[in-house]
C-alpha cells in the first residue's frame, strides 16, 4: 500500500516550505532553463542543448524515473509490462545538460527566476515550462483510497495501472464500468481505449456473455471528431457496449463495489451503478505552479501563442505540452510536433526576428479497439483529420496496431527525447505526394 500513499501525496498541496529558504543556497543561472522532465522538457532539452551548449541548460525535475505514457494503455490490459514503460530520468536526460533533481516551487517571470522546493533560486535568459498537467483523483469523494480495494483501477497513474489489469483479470461476472470526467484530460481516447480491450479480453477468455461493459461519460459526444467517432460508433453496436452520454463519476464507494454518477444536464440528479471492474479516468486540471504564477491564463493553463508556442506577455518564456491551453488534445504526438515549432521559433527569438512557422495544432490518437487494431486518429486545431498514410485511417487497422505497440515507444525513446523526432508532418507531404 505503500504505493497509494504515495498516490494520496502526489497532489501538491502549496504547504510552506520557508524552513528552506534559510539555507546558504548558491544561485544558479543558465541561459535556458527548462522545467519539467516529461516527454515536453526532455525532447526541449535535448533540441535546446544543440542551440545553447550543454553548459548553457539546465532541467528542473524531481523524479528518478521517465515513463513513456501511452503505452499504459496496453500495461492495463496485460498486453505491455510496466517495467517496459520506464526508464531512468538519468538514462534519458541529454548528457551534459544539468539535471536539478528538484520540485519547481515557484516561477517569478518578472524577476526571470524560479524558486525550487529546497530554497534554490535558478535565474534564466529564457524559460521553457514544460510541467504537465495534474491529476486529480480526490476530488472524486472516495478517492484515492478507494484503490485500497480490489476491482478498480486507472491506466493514468503508475502506481494504478497494474491494478486495472488485476482487476481484468479477476473479472467473473457483472457490469464493468468506464469513465470519463467532465475536465479537460490527456489522451482523451484512452478513457475508452481499455474499454474496447476488456471487451476482447472477456471474449477470449470466454467471460463476455457474462458481462455488460458501461462507458459513462461526461462528453455529449463518444469523440470528438465526426470521421472518427463514426468508425467508434460501429464498433460500439457490433460489440453491444453501453454508451451513456453526460454522465460525470462524483462517489466511489469500493466497499459496497458503487460508482455513483451525476446527470451534467440535470445536475443533481445521480445514479448508482453496481461494479465488478470499475476503470477510473481522474479529473485534471493546470499544474498547480503554473496556475499560482503570473504565467498563466484565466483558468490556470501556461498562456501561450497558438501558433509559435511563445508566452503571450512575457517574450522569454516558451511552453510546451499538457501545461498550455493550446487548444489542441494533449498527447504525445501533439508533443513532437509542437517541438518542432517551439525549435524554430527559439532560434528566431535569439536572432531577433519574428518567428516564421505556425504550429497547426497537429495532435494523434492512437485509438485501441483490440489486441490487434487501432483506429489512427489524427486531426488539427480546427478537429480537421490531418492523416499521415494515403489510407483511411478511420478504419480498424492491424499494421496501425503494431506502430501503436512497437514502432512508436521506439520512436520516442530514440527520436523524440532526442530531439530529432518533431512529428510526422514532413512525411505525410511525402505519402501524400505533396498534396494536402
């Protein structure tokens, strides 16, 4: 249970930490600083290394281990080990670069400086926030101790994951129950993603007649793009899975195996479903550093430009990733485009010129309807399909499954955190024969 204790801690709570500031702290200075060791500040830092000099940047990040996301998916599902998602933040951090194996505490744009959890102040010539979005668990009464129990589960945190594919696996008979919460998420396909995959697993081990599989979701929509939700739609008839729209998960109460739902249309209004696998998508929100500095917009978000990924008032200060409002579906793929972009526009910054290519908010979801299909969504800011391959990609597709599984976790070890995988955009002009 250590585990979920650690769960329970991982929601920054803004406790003071002045006992810190006391301490004979050297500043630190670096002319770029990236905060955040995610996909986002790694591949930046990597690109940034290239433009400054090892010497020159410097990441924040406290954790000692990388995890590559999206492969969580099939972790929940038995189909992917744990241990394969990880590696060491050491092993993945571009040599020479500065790792402070510390917790961002504070930015201060005016001042150009970022306050550490330890009292180290760091200034900059520019910043690039890179600090992902937070999850969100407690504020779903009964969570996260509800993870103490059996049967429940979430692909979106480490120290869950393997409880979803547990509670697969131990499934007899009975409703299994799926949820998506009324706040914006990352990969917002995977919320049902490991839906289509408890279908296929109770069907192989001879358990689907015995199951009815829910999906509640907060959405008025299954997804959010016509072409590909019609494709889902079909899926959803042939395999006989429930889709209940509006329905926002407020109460688990594992004990009596109760998830308990609100009507978002008729607020108040709530129903009890009975679980014998519950899979929970947390609600998140802006990292909590962010939405308390002058960085952010209205709501919380890093308030940058749509299209060259520069802040909006602060002209050294860059973003990336799930901690912006850009308003495009936070994924790995929008990630390595948005790389690209932030690349060019950095090099143009330092030359004093305007920035000359517009990022289209390209983003990609694989969407998992099997053990050996994907759907490969891929669409841009206006939620027009940005495809890549001359096919239609809105059909189940195997060889789209195998780049789900194997070709992209490679390439994002080797490419992306590398800096030299911005996305595919140069390749699909290629596919396409220069056509749109």
């Amino acid at each position: 249970m250590a585990a979920l204790r650690r769960l329970r801690q991982c929601h920054p709570t803004g406790t003071a930490l002045s006992q810190f500031h006391t301490s004979s702290h050297a500043k630190q200075h670096y002319k770029m600083l990236v905060l955040g060791g995610g996909s986002g500040g790694i591949s930046m830092s990597a690109r940034m290394k290239r433009m400054f000099g090892a010497g020159n940047v410097a990441v924040v990040e406290p954790s000692e281990m990388h995890y590559y996301q999206p492969i969580w998916t099939l972790v929940g599902a038995g189909a992917k080990t744990l241990t394969s998602s990880g590696r060491s933040t050491a092993s993945v951090m571009p040599s020479g670069v500065k790792w402070v194996k510390s917790k961002v505490q504070e930015i201060n744009p005016d001042k150009n400086t970022v306050l550490t959890d330890d009292g180290t102040e760091i200034s900059y010539e520019y910043l690039i926030v890179a600090l992902g979005l937070q999850l969100h668990f407690e504020k779903i009464k009964g969570l996260p101790e509800g993870f103490d129990h059996p049967k429940i589960g979430s692909n979106y945190s480490v120290e869950t994951v393997g409880k979803t594919w547990k509670a697969l696996q131990d499934f007899k008979e009975g409703n299994a129950v799926f949820t998506f919460p009324n706040t914006p998420v990352k990969c917002a396909g995977a919320p049902q993603k490991i839906m289509y995959l408890t279908d296929a697993y109770l069907r192989k081990t001879g358990k689907r007649a015995k199951a009815n599989i829910i999906y509640n979701t907060s959405l008025p929509v299954l997804f959010g793009i016509k072409k590909y939700a019609d494709s889902l739609w079909e899926i959803v008839k042939q395999r006989d899975l429930q889709i209940n729209m509006r329905q926002n998960l407020i109460e688990v109460r594992a004990d009596k195996q109760e998830a308990v739902f609100e009507n978002l249309d008729k607020p108040g209004e709530t129903k009890v479903f009975q679980y014998e696998m519950l899979h929970v998508t947390p609600p998140m929100g802006p990292n909590l550093v962010v939405k308390g500095s002058q960085l952010a917009d209205e709501v919380g978000w890093l308030d940058v430009s749509k299209d060259n990924l520069q802040h909006k008032r602060y002209p050294n200060v860059f973003g990336i990733g799930d901690c912006t409002n850009l308003p495009t579906a936070k994924t790995g793929a929008a990630v390595a485009a948005q790389s690209a972009i932030l690349n060019r526009t950095i090099s143009r910054v330092l030359k004093n010129e305007k920035p000359d290519r517009t990022y289209d908010g390209y983003t990609s979801c694989p969407l998992v309807t099997s053990y050996n299909t994907v759907i490969l969504a891929e669409f841009d800011y206006n939620g027009q399909p940005l495809e890549t391959f001359p096919v239609n990609q809105a059909k189940e597709s195997r060889i789209m499954y195998h780049m789900k599984a194997d070709v992209m976790p490679h390439l994002y070890w080797h490419g992306l955190l590398r800096g030299l995988w911005g996305g595919p955009a140069p390749y699909r002009k290629i596919l396409h024969l220069g056509m749109k």
